[in-house]
C-alpha cells in the first residue's frame, strides 16, 4: 500500500541556473535557459543540456553561443505539456467576434494581476481568481474562453465537465485534485472548465452522491486552501441556475460574466471573421447583420456553412473546387433553412433561470 505521496514542487530560477551549469560547461551561462525553464524537471533540465550541447556541435562552434541555447529551447517541452492534458491553443482573440467587455473583463481579472503583480502587492488588490461565463447556447464562451487563454500564453488545462466524472467511489474527486495539482506544478495556468453545470450540478438531487462530492472537492480547491496562486478558473456554463449556489460565492467563482446575444454591429463582425476562412464573393456583412437580430454566433457560423454546402452543389463538375464562391445568392437560398428553431422559448427559459440564480 502507498501510504505516502510526494509532489513533485517546482524549481527555482536559481536552482534551475545551477542545475544547467553542472550539465553544460563551467564557462558556460545559461541564464536565458533557466528563465525560459519555469516548468522543467530535472530530467527535462537534463534533456535540454543535451540538446545545447548537440546544437553546439553542429554549428562547428568549441563554445556554447546564445544562439544554441535558443535553438534548442525552441525543440525542448516539458514531461507535464507531453504526457499531461495541458493543452496548447491556437485559438486567436481576434477570431472572437464582438465580445468587447467581456473581453475588457477577463483581462482585468485574469492578466493583470499576473502582469503587474508588483503594483498589486504593493496597494493590496486581491482579485478573485475565479470567472464564470454563461449566456445561451452558441453565444462563444467556450471560443472566448480558450482563445483568451490563448492570448494570455499562460498554460491551459481545458476540461469538458462530464469527463471528470467517474463511476467509481472516490474516484470523481481525485480527478478534481489531480487538475488542480497539475495546474499548481505549471503556473501560471488557466484551468477552463466548460459545461460546468454537469460538473457541479446543486447538490441533494443525485442519487448516488457523485456529484455531491466532486462540488464539495471543488469548493475546497477554490478556497484556496492549498495556495491557488498563479492559477486561474473559468467556467462555462449556459445554466447557471443548475450549479450549486456555494460555487458562486466570493472567492469562488467571483465574477460572473454574461455572453449574451450579439449585437447589430456584433454581429458584422462575427460575419467577417467568419467569411475570412471560406472563399466568398463580396458579401454586405453589415446588411446580414440586420437580417439576423436575435443570431447566435454559431447560428450564423451555420449559416456560412450551409452557403458553402449550397454553392458546391450548385457548381459544376468541371470547376475547379479552389474557386467556388459563396455569393449572396447561396446565404438567400439557405437563409429560411437555417434560421434557428424555438429562439423565443430558449431565451424566455434562459431569462427565467437567470432571475432565479441571481436574485
């Protein structure tokens, strides 16, 4: 039986500068390997003097230059970025259209204190580290969500909800434990929880008690009592009158941010950083941002989608598929088609489960 556990704690920047020392040459200085190397092992550490070494010896060179260093930098990745569940994200904050405050929003909680953490220490500004976005169904929280991690460059740990989830006692905990482990041992990291509401349903209405007490596991995490410094939580979520109120207390999930429907010029956005991806004829992105009021982002990405579909059918067989446009006349004929179902019922729900929660 394993009575004990060692975590695994991170290195400091001096230790990492003396480790790379006893690998690489006495004259040698790695300083800007070590700075780069926040969250290396040892045997990532040592791997790393490998590859400077190699890249020294290929470019001729009798001495390690600054330029090997980089180099090999550029081929090195920790152990936890290859075996974890860290995720690296292309996602691009441009490619979110509209969003405008939300955007504002997560910066100021989430970037800044990292960013000017002196500034914050020295007027005693303890900002919670936790956000919830929630809103309908295909209004981009989750696209929000990754590609402000993106932006951040921080790592991303991104967990869809039920995935945790296990049928086995004590198990669904652990899991929570060992995210936030991994997190702690790779900060600074976003930890982005979507579909929240299936992670942390209200407790007392399960059965079997599973999720009863992966929110109790979660309150513990959040409070922080094992340091959460450098880690960040956003959650996503399109009933927020589902989660268990405790979650959305201070110092929990603190600031609780509402995507809602786009707006008109919201909306022109979306359409042109959507079309920026298809081959398209010139299309008015404003004048389909007034015939789509009460859209979604992923109503309209459906939209362009089901144009393209429209415009490949109605090609002919001898041209070439790299020159098939979208026209105006592909977005009118699928326009009826795709026009989202039950709109007034989804948001007259939403409206009403929100009143309930935040009340």
């Amino acid at each position: 039986m394993v009575k004990h556990t060692l975590s695994k704690l991170r290195q400091k920047l001096n230790d990492r500068l003396s480790v790379l020392q006893e690998f690489l040459e006495p004259d040698c200085n790695p300083i800007t390997a070590a700075r780069a190397t926040d969250n290396f092992t040892l045997s990532d550490l040592r791997r790393l003097a490998t590859r400077i070494q190699m890249e020294c010896r290929i470019s001729g060179s009798s001495t390690i230059s600054e330029d090997n260093i980089k180099t090999a930098l550029c081929c090195s990745r920790p152990i936890t970025a290859i075996t974890g569940k860290q995720k690296k994200n292309h996602n691009n904050i441009n490619d979110v259209g509209g969003m405008e405050e939300q955007k504002k929003l997560l910066t100021e909680v989430l970037l800044w204190p990292t960013k000017y953490s002196e500034l914050f220490g020295k007027c005693g500004i303890t900002l919670g580290r936790g956000v919830l976005l929630h809103g309908q169904s295909g209004c981009g929280k989750t696209l929000l969500a990754n590609s402000f991690a993106s932006f951040t460059e921080f790592n991303v740990i991104s967990i869809k909800g039920p995935e945790l989830l296990s049928k086995y006692i004590g198990s669904s905990e652990e899991n929570v434990r060992n995210v936030f482990e991994r997190a702690r041992s790779q900060t600074p990291c976003i930890v982005i929880f979507d579909e929240l509401d299936s992670l942390a349903p209200k407790r007392g209405h399960d059965s079997t008690g599973v999720t009863d007490r992966v929110v109790n596991q979660l309150l513990t995490e959040l409070d922080g009592a094992e340091g959460l410094s450098g880690v960040f939580v956003i959650g996503c979520t399109s009933r927020i009158d589902m989660i268990d109120e405790a979650l959305l207390r201070p110092g929990r999930f603190d600031h609780l941010i509402e995507c809602g429907l786009p707006s008109t010029n919201d909306r022109s956005t979306i359409i042109r950083v959507i079309l920026k991806t298809v081959l398209h004829a010139k299309i008015s992105h404003t004048a389909w941002a007034y015939r789509t009021e009460g859209w979604t982002g992923a109503d309209l990405k459906a939209l362009i989608t089901n144009a393209q579909f429209n415009a490949h059918r109605n090609a002919s067989k001898d041209m070439d598929i790299d020159s098939i446009h979208i026209t105006e006349e592909d977005l009118d004929a699928v326009f009826e088609d795709s026009k989202p179902k039950e709109r007034k019922t989804q948001i007259a729900n939403f409206k009403a489960g929100q009143k309930v929660t935040l009340a």
